[in-house]
C-alpha cells in the first residue's frame, strides 16, 4: 500500500486549505461575537503544577530546571481551567480563552494530542446561559463556514434549530430502559450493585470489577451518545452527582449536579458548569478521582492547592470548554480532526 503523503505536501496543503481557511474564518467570527458581548481574552500559561484531577485525563509531563539546577515537575495543562478560575477570583467577570491544550494517550478520528480548546466563563450567570451561548456559535459556525447541515458518519443536524434539552436520567430511560436515578442516593451516593443489575436486566454487558462510574459510562458510549445531536443538537444536562468533576449540585435536585455536554451529529463539542465553589468539596472530589487513576493506571498528579485556595474566594459563576476543532470539523464535513488542524502533530 503506498504510503500517505506528509500534509506539508503541496499538493496535500493545496487540497486541506480551504478547510484550514473557513477554520479561521470561523475563529475570527467567535473573537467577534465575544468582543461584542463584553468578554476579555485572556491568554493562560501552558505550563502547570497539575494539569487537571480527572481519572481518565492523560498529561504530557516535564519539569523546570532552576538556575541552581533545582528541578520541580510541571505538566503541560489539558485544559486552562484551573488558570480562568484564578483569574475569575481576581476579579474578572467575563472573560475566554482560545487556544491550544493537550492530552496525552489521545489520538483518532476525533482526537488529537494538541488541539484547540474555546473556554469562557460568565460571573454571576446561570449555567443556561451558556446554553444559549452554544446554540450560538452552532449557528455561527456554519454561516461563516456556508453550511446548511452538519454531518458526520451518516448522521445528520441542523446547526440553526434550537437544541433540545434532554436530562441524563430521561436519556437512561430512553436509550437503555435504565432508571438512573434509583441507584444514586440523596446524598449524592452511588447503588453500585443496583446498576449492574440494572444493565444485566437491559442486556449490556458487566464485568465483576465494574465500579459504578464504569457501568455509568459504558451506559453513555454504548447505549446514548450515538443517538445524541442527531436532526438537531443535544444539550444532555442534569449529570448525576458522582459525574460532577466541577459542577456544583442542582439547587432542585441534590442527586445531580449543574453540568451540561453539548453533542451534535454523536459528537461531543463541549462541556459546561455551574462552577463548584466549595474548596473541600472540590478537594474531597478530586482526591477520588486520583484514587481511581492510581487503582488503574498506577499513577496520579498533584493536587494545585493555589486553584483551590483561589476557588475559595472565586465569586459563583458559570462556564463551559467546546472543542473547537471538532466544531470546524462539523461545520466543513471534514471526518477526521487532522483535517482541520493546520499543522497536525507528528504520529508515532
């Protein structure tokens, strides 16, 4: 089989570049529309002491080398959070970030280890607004791109229609005839044993070391997320407690917390949160979840005790992570993220 050309090719360049130039055009149009709506972007450093506390996220690691020759890890971030949260406890009201993150073990049709993460931020705003916000850029995407429909892998969404909301225990009982919120406690605990029956009962498969958070989202990839995003986008809200990571719990319901992910066409564009604000919490959620990482892959980061020290005096706000490659991948029909990436990194 012959060998693909480097994209750096001329006549590869020549075929990627109209992609490349309405990714631009995309990004110019979103710098627009936050200017107009009073946001600042601020530019965060690359190099952090954790580069997030999440069980399964992967880190490029490095270290510093002092003038003495001393030397103290860092870790490239996996996503400016940590850094727009110290900024929102200095002060900031509004503000975005652009630019590129990085994870590790990360590589595939809709993956790569440097991309480029859209994340902003709105003090003393509901996390709906930033619902709004995304049904937005959906809109401003395919305009600046001349694009009607999104699609990808047969599947289909209409980047103008309004989003439909769908909680996390309706797409439970939709998708997987699977009553979630029976196996989570009011207080926010998990019925690991109730749920694996409940996935036997539905005809998924279970393994005898599966936690909770393992049958959960074995539920998600296999069960819901396909059919998410499909003729319009999805905004899948209301996550249970225990898949919080940052969000502070639903004053309606403390079983699930203010955490939404937006998809279209099955594809997970972005994140958001009604920001946890309690530093014990945050403390007491992020020491599970490097206990998890440990008990799989025998690893775990440090703790950034400035983030959480910050976010003890941070005001109560809202915010939200998109991938912007996989918005430009949708919104120009490309099927692979390198496709959209002016200079895609090397694979190995």
């Amino acid at each position: 089989m012959t060998e693909a050309s480097p994209w750096w090719t001329p006549h590869v360049h020549a075929d990627r570049r109209p992609r490349l130039m309405l990714r631009n055009g995309i990004a110019a149009g979103l710098r627009d529309w936050f200017a107009a709506h009073d946001f600042v972007e601020v530019e965060t450093a690359a190099l952090q002491v954790s580069p997030g506390n999440e069980a399964h996220l992967a880190a490029f690691a490095t270290e510093a080398i002092g003038p003495d020759g001393a030397r103290s890890p860092l870790y490239l971030h996996t996503s400016p959070e940590f850094a727009c949260k110290k900024l929102l406890a200095a002060g900031e009201v509004r503000i975005f970030s652009f630019g590129p993150v990085y994870r590790n073990r990360e590589r595939g049709p809709l993956h790569h280890p440097e991309f480029t993460m859209l994340e902003w931020y709105r003090v003393g705003e509901a996390y709906e607004s930033l619902m709004l916000d995304c049904a937005a850029f959906l809109a401003l995407a395919a305009t600046r791109a001349g694009a009607t429909r999104f699609s990808f892998r047969g599947r289909d969404c209409d980047p103008f229609a309004e989003p439909e909301r769908l909680t996390v225990a309706d797409a439970f009982t939709l998708h997987a005839g699977i009553d979630l919120l029976a196996t989570v406690a009011p207080d926010g605990s998990t019925d690991r044993d109730a749920l694996y029956a409940a996935l036997n009962r539905a005809g998924l498969r279970t393994a005898p070391d599966d936690s909770w958070a393992d049958l959960f989202s074995r539920v998600m990839v296999e069960k819901i997320e396909p059919f998410l995003g499909q003729g319009r986008a999805t905004i899948l809200c209301e996550y249970p407690v225990a898949e919080a990571a940052l969000a502070r719990p639903s004053p309606s319901d403390p079983r699930v917390a203010e955490r939404f992910e937006l998809y279209c066409c099955g594809v997970e564009l972005a994140n958001g949160f009604g920001e946890l604000t309690d530093a014990e919490e945050q403390r007491r959620r992020f020491v599970i979840e490097m206990d998890e990482k440990q008990r799989i892959y025998g690893e775990r980061y440090p703790l950034d005790e400035d983030f959480l020290a910050a976010l003890a005096v941070m005001p109560p706000a809202s915010g939200i992570a998109l991938g912007f490659d996989r918005l430009v991948m949708l919104a120009t029909g490309a099927q692979k993220i390198d496709d959209v990436i002016w200079t895609p990194v090397a694979a190995s």
